[in-house]
C-alpha cells in the first residue's frame, strides 16, 4: 500500500501539516488550481459561447465520475450546492397524506438534514425518532419497529458523522421497501473512504458532498435517484436546467427524461464543479476498496495509541461498523484540541464526542504516532 504515498505531492498542505482532518474538509489537491485557471480562462476567452461549447456537458460530467465512484449507471447523478439542498430537492417529490405521512431518522443525524425534514411537519409529516443509547450507534432493531405501514420517507446516514458508525443500510433499505417506503442515504461520511455500490444497496436517493473523503471542497454536493423512480418522480424544487428543452423558455414545465437533469433547478456552480473535478478523480484511480484497506490499518493503529494512553473511544472498535474517523475522549478534550490545531496538527472536536482523527489514502503511520503523542504531552499540561 506504500504506492499510495505517491500522491501526497498532489497535496500541497501535507508539506507543512499533520492533516488528520479529512472527516470534515479532504486536502485539496494541487491540480485544483489548473482547473479553476481553465473556468476562468474559458469565460475570459469564449464568454456565453461556453454554454453551448462544454459548460453543459461539464455539469453531467462531473456527476458521471462520481457515479462512477458508487457504481451509478450513467446520468443518474446531478450536481447541487450542498446535501441539504440534495436532499429537499428529493423530499420535494413527495406528499404526506393520511395513514402514509410518517418521516423515520435517527438522533445521530447531521442536524441540518433533522432541520430540513422538520420543515415538514407543518405539511402533515409526523417524525419519528430513533434514539441512540449510547452515542456512537443506532440500534437496528428500534429502527426497524420505527418503520411501518404508515412510513413514506427513511433519511438514514451510512456513515455516522458522530462516531463513525457503519449502520446496516441494507436491512434498512429491505425493511423500508417492504412496507413501500423510499430511503434518502446521506453518504457524506462514507463515499471517498467506505466503498458504496447504489446498484447493490437498491437505494432510492443518495445525497452526499464533495468536501470530505472526496477532497473536492465546498459547494459540489450530488444526488442519486434511482433509474425507475427518476422516469416518474416530479420534484417541486425545481428550475429550467430541469427542463426537457430549457433553452426553448417555455412557460410550462416539462421534465427532462435524464436523472441528472431532471433534478437540477436554476443556474449551476461551475466553479465548485471544476474545482471538485480533481478530487473525484483521484478517489476514482485509485478506487475506494484499496482507500478502505488503508483506512482499516490506520484507525486500527489510532486506536492501539489510545489504548496505549487508556483514552475513551467513542467509535465502534470493530472495524467493520467503523468508517474512516477514531473518535477519542478524554479530560480537557476541546482544549487539547484548540492547542492541536495551533501546533499545525489538524483535526476537530464535536460535543458530546470528542476528538476526531480521520486519516486518508495520503497520511503515514508516522503522522498518526506523532499526533498520539502530542495528544499524550498535552494531557500532562491540561
């Protein structure tokens, strides 16, 4: 796996830091900066002729190689500004009608997504909550109960942001169906690091961003819909780019037949497009299955450190129910934290979690050892 070293070059912040915090913002690789050259010299040089000589294209494009990052047939994925917009736009194709109203998530959701779906109460949708005993993992089974006749939406994480959690999606996802529910997977914590396959899952949407595992940065969110649902589905969040001729203006709508336009709305962010291009790339060569194998070893290796230091792990210790990030608790967690960051040893600290450490394809074992032990010297000073 040594050959996976070979792109720290194309990180330039890995030069002069210990980045360990690719849960929240992925490294941004060098070639970023060429690409956002060649927007600006495209707008610079051919102005509104750049529509009709790539722009348009460039938008399925990119959705294509993230499709092609989670097994997506082609022109199924469109490109939103972020996962909150991605998934109202799929929450949009639906009604919350007597006996079939009910929304089913969990407490360990991102906030904004429990905001989004909040929203709807006042539409006739009533939520249901499945909460965590312990903070680091949802219980299959209360979530299962949760889903009835009665459920039309599941919006479950894969991967939880808090702990690391890998939930069980597929028997989620089964026992959704079965009582003819639709499941949102957000995937922000997962795709880039934990290998996702939508084709295998049968997933009905897939939401997920750029700025994590997929070193892409802000601004380049996608959204999967299932091929079948996409030949029907209206979303009431909609624009002329969904339109099945938009440049003909018409005054009424009618639905682009292709995925990853029908879901679209106004005008694109081609900057964060091209920006994001590098990254989806990379993950894309170098293929997620060889990122987890690394990604096991190196959280394995955090975790041993802890061990070593009698830290609190508040991530699942077996590795397959973890994703890419060791969560680790202690006295003065946040503190700690704030002086890691000033040392140049970047991560991030959440409430009622701790600190969180999330190495990528591009970090050593050194890194990690180097990190362990500033943690070590910092808790003698706290």
């Amino acid at each position: 796996m040594d050959d996976l070293l070979k792109w720290r070059d194309e990180f330039p912040i890995l030069d002069k830091t210990v980045y360990l915090i690719n849960n929240s913002l992925g490294a941004m690789p060098r070639s970023v900066v060429k690409n956002l050259n060649t927007y600006t010299d495209i707008w610079s040089t051919r102005g509104i002729r750049a529509w009709h000589e790539g722009w348009w294209e460039f938008i399925a494009d990119i959705g294509n190689i993230l499709g092609d990052i989670i097994n997506a047939p082609s022109d199924t994925v469109s490109m939103h500004q972020n996962v909150t917009i991605a998934e109202a736009i799929a929450l949009s194709c639906f009604e919350f009608k007597k006996n079939k109203n009910k929304i089913v998530y969990s407490d360990m959701n991102f906030p904004s997504i429990r905001y989004l779906y909040q929203s709807r109460i006042a539409d006739g949708a009533i939520i249901e909550v499945v909460h965590s005993d312990d903070g680091i993992a949802v219980p299959i089974e209360k979530m299962l109960e949760a889903i009835d006749e009665h459920t039309i939406l599941v919006p479950i994480s894969h991967v939880l942001f808090k702990s690391a959690y890998i939930q069980d999606v597929e028997t989620i996802i089964e026992k959704a169906h079965e009582n003819d529910a639709y499941v949102i997977l957000d995937t922000y914590q997962s795709v880039g690091t934990v290998p996702v396959d939508v084709q295998k899952l049968n997933v009905d949407f897939v939401t997920g961003g750029s700025i994590k595992w997929l070193c892409g940065g802000p601004g380049a969110a996608y959204l999967y819909a299932r091929p079948d649902l996409a030949e029907t589905l209206q979303p009431k969040i909609t624009g002329w780019m969904a339109h099945e001729d938009p440049f003909a203006f018409e005054p009424e709508m009618r639905y682009s037949d292709k995925a990853n336009f029908r879901f679209l709305n106004g005008s694109p962010h081609l900057p964060a497009l091209y920006a994001v291009k590098a990254g989806y790339e990379i993950i894309r060569e170098i293929g997620v299955e060889r990122i987890r194998e690394r990604s096991v070893e190196m959280t394995e290796h955090i975790i041993k450190r802890a061990d070593e230091q009698g830290l609190t792990l508040n991530s699942p210790r077996d590795s397959r129910q973890r994703g890419g990030t060791v969560v680790l608790e202690m006295e003065n967690s946040k503190k700690i934290s704030e002086e890691l960051l000033e040392r140049d040893f970047l991560i991030d600290w959440r409430p009622e979690a701790g600190i969180r450490i999330s190495p990528h394809f591009y970090n050593t074992f050194d890194e990690i050892d180097a990190i362990m032990e500033e943690i070590r010297k910092l808790r003698t000073i706290s």
